[in-house]
C-alpha cells in the first residue's frame, strides 16, 4: 500500500488498530492486513478509512481478508465504501464468491445500479465467472445490467473463448447498447464468426453499434482464417462506410472507433483511406489515422 494512502488511513483512525497489532510481535504486512480487517467492519471509522480497508482487502488475496470481506458484504455501509467491498470480492476465485454475485443478482430487493456494479467487478474475476456473465446478458429483465454483463465478458482477461456465444447473444439481443457491448466483447475474442457477425452488424441502424461489429470483424480478418470472400465484402460493405463515419461530424468517439477498424482490419483498401483521413480529418482523429498507417507500414516491412 502507498504511504499516501496508509496516511490517510492513519488520520480516518487506523493507526490505533495498527498499533495493537505491531504490539502482538506481528509482521508489518501481517499488521496492515488485521487493522484492515478490523477496520472494514468498525462502525466508528470514518468511511474513508472503511473504503480503503475494503480496496486493501482486494489486495490481499488471502482467506482472511475474503472472509473479512463477505462479512462487510452483509453490512450496512455507505455506497462508496460498499462499492469497493464489491470491487474487491470480484477479485476473488469466483467459485469462492458465486454465490454471494448470484444472490445479489436475483434479489428483486438490490437497485439496478447496484447490480450493474456487481457483475462490472466480475471482470477482475476469472474464466469461473463467466457462465453467470452469460446467462445475466442473456436473461436479465434490465438491459443496462445485460450491457455491465457483456462488458464484463469483454474486460476479463481470462476469457477469449466466446466468440461464438456471443454472436449467439448479439442475434437474440432487442436493445442497440446491449447489442454494442456484445460486439465490443467480440472483439476481445480469440476466434470471432465473421461473416455472421459482419451481417448482423449491417443490420444496425444505430451508427455505435454498427461501428462495434464492424471492429470485431476487423479483428478476425487479421486472423489466418478469413477466407477472400470475407474480405471481399468487409472491404465493399464497410471500408467507405467507416470512412465516411471518421470524416463525418458524429461525436469523436465514434470517429476514432471508425478509424481503429481500419487500422485493425490491415487491408490495402484499409491503408488508403487511412491515408486520406491523415490528410483531411482534424485532430485527433488525423492523429490517430496517422499513427495507424505507421502501424499497418511496421507490419508489412519485411
């Protein structure tokens, strides 16, 4: 932990608990992690001190500190300390802590927002997680908790193996920003139908959702098993549409999104209109336009 942060610690009322703590003959981390058990679950510490108590329980990773966790989990606290009680137990094996994800998320009695905070903290988790993720985006009455779901399958690093799924999940999905978020999933994935995900995609009559397919397709054309055709219709079918969309006067967002497909598609076609973009869009989509065609001539050098 940072000294800046133990200080804080220190002034919100920690610095008793560590004290006893370093009188028992114990560790310096061994005392750090017991005071943050201690504090977690103190009503009389000031909430700054029981957030970062949760944060450094994250940390820790040990029984102890997951066990101190569950218990504050049950407690009544304020939203930011319970924020980082939650964050911190998405960090865990989540077959130590499915129960407790599962629970909150059938609770009719729990807020939407709290349950979108819920399984967005499930993207620190791992591969375990991922069943509950699914079935969340696939069937949860809320749509903004189905979208906190797909960005979570997208943001755990220890998931690629959803491609399939999820295009599944993107052809059942009736709500545009689920949709987006699912093909912003897609993307972080290792194998990616393209064809049907590139169909589906043009199918969007929303601009952000449409782009999103369009940049997980570019990723799986950069794979060895997208065949001529593939790349024939992405070329056709998306290329000046993203092009238009970089040039265009939609929000920056989406003109960077427009521009990262082209970069991450790697075609010739790709490469000049990239060029173009350099040329004619204002910063910082030029910017990035330009850095892109760097990319694209680095991976192309023999």
């Amino acid at each position: 932990m940072s000294h800046s942060k133990w200080f804080s610690l220190f002034c919100g009322g920690l610095l008793p608990l560590l004290q006893g703590c370093f009188a028992t003959g114990e560790s310096e981390v061994a005392a750090e992690l017991r005071a943050a058990q201690s504090a977690v679950a103190d009503r009389r510490a000031g909430d700054r001190v029981r957030t970062d108590a949760a944060r450094t329980l994250g940390d820790a990773g040990s029984d102890s500190a997951l066990a101190a966790l569950q218990d504050a989990a049950a407690l009544n606290l304020s939203s930011e300390t319970q924020d980082a009680v939650v964050a911190s137990l998405g960090r865990y094996p989540f077959r130590r802590t499915r129960t407790l994800f599962a629970g909150w998320l059938a609770d009719d009695g729990r807020s939407t927002d709290f349950k979108v905070r819920a399984v967005e903290a499930l993207a620190a988790s791992d591969g375990d997680a991922v069943p509950l993720l699914a079935e969340t985006t696939a069937n949860h009455p809320s749509p903004r908790v189905r979208a906190a779901a797909a960005w979570a399958i997208g943001q755990n690093a220890n998931v690629m193996d959803q491609g399939y799924r999820l295009t599944e999940l993107v052809a059942a999905e009736r709500d545009t920003f689920v949709r987006r978020r699912l093909y912003e999933a897609l993307a972080k994935q290792a194998s990616i139908p393209a064809q049907r995900v590139l169909e589906q995609a043009l199918q969007e009559s929303d601009p952000a959702a449409r782009i999103a397919g369009f940049n997980a397709v570019a990723v799986a054309l950069r794979g060895d098993s997208a065949s001529l055709a593939m790349v024939e219709r992405f070329a056709q079918a998306a290329i000046p549409e993203l092009e238009t969309s970089a040039l265009g006067d939609g929000s920056l967002n989406l003109r960077l999104r427009s521009v990262f497909a082209l970069i991450r598609c790697g075609l010739p076609e790709a490469a000049g209109v990239l060029g173009e973009i350099a040329l004619a869009a204002p910063e910082p989509v030029r910017g990035a336009a330009a850095r892109g065609l760097e990319r694209l001539a680095a991976a192309a050098a023999p």
